[in-house]
C-alpha cells in the first residue's frame, strides 16, 4: 500500500511551454513589485527592471535574471554527427 503512496510520475514537457510560463510569472512577479512600491505600471521598462539581478521561483526551479534583464539559462549544444543514424553528441 505505501509503494503506491511514493510512486513518481515523469512527465516531459516542452522547453518552451516552461519558457514561456515562466515568462508569465516574470511579469506578474514585476506587476507585484512594482504595485507594492506604488510605481507607474504604465511604464514597461520601469516594470521590467523590479526584477533585473534577482531570482524568482519559477516552473522548472529559480529563474535568474541578470543586471540587464537577460534570463540566466544553462544550455546543452549537441552536433548531430551521423545524420543517416540521427545520432547526436554533446
């Protein structure tokens, strides 16, 4: 009975329907910030800037975002060395 309490199901999901969830909680968290500071939410580069050089918890895990509003992401390049086999290596 208890095996079946701790069962873990993997579901894979798209790089980029995370991306851009995560995308959505920036502005939100942005919105919140800058309405809790009282700030102008007309201006979108004053918004945008609530969460530059912070992290905020995202759908995959904290998103970082740089001191000039890049995402901070990890990426791995892989060559596809045999095109007939589709093969790939990083």
């Amino acid at each position: 009975m208890i095996n079946n309490l701790l069962s873990v199901v993997v579901i894979h999901v798209n790089y980029f329907i995370t991306a851009f969830y995560d995308g959505a909680l920036y502005l939100a968290e942005a919105y919140n910030r800058t309405i809790a500071n009282n700030g102008d939410t007309n201006d979108g580069l004053a918004v945008a800037q609530k969460v530059w050089n912070n992290t905020y918890p995202g759908i995959t895990g904290p998103v970082a975002i740089d001191q000039v509003g890049d995402r901070i992401a990890d990426f791995d390049v892989f060559d596809m060395y045999d095109s007939s086999s589709r093969a790939f290596q990083v």
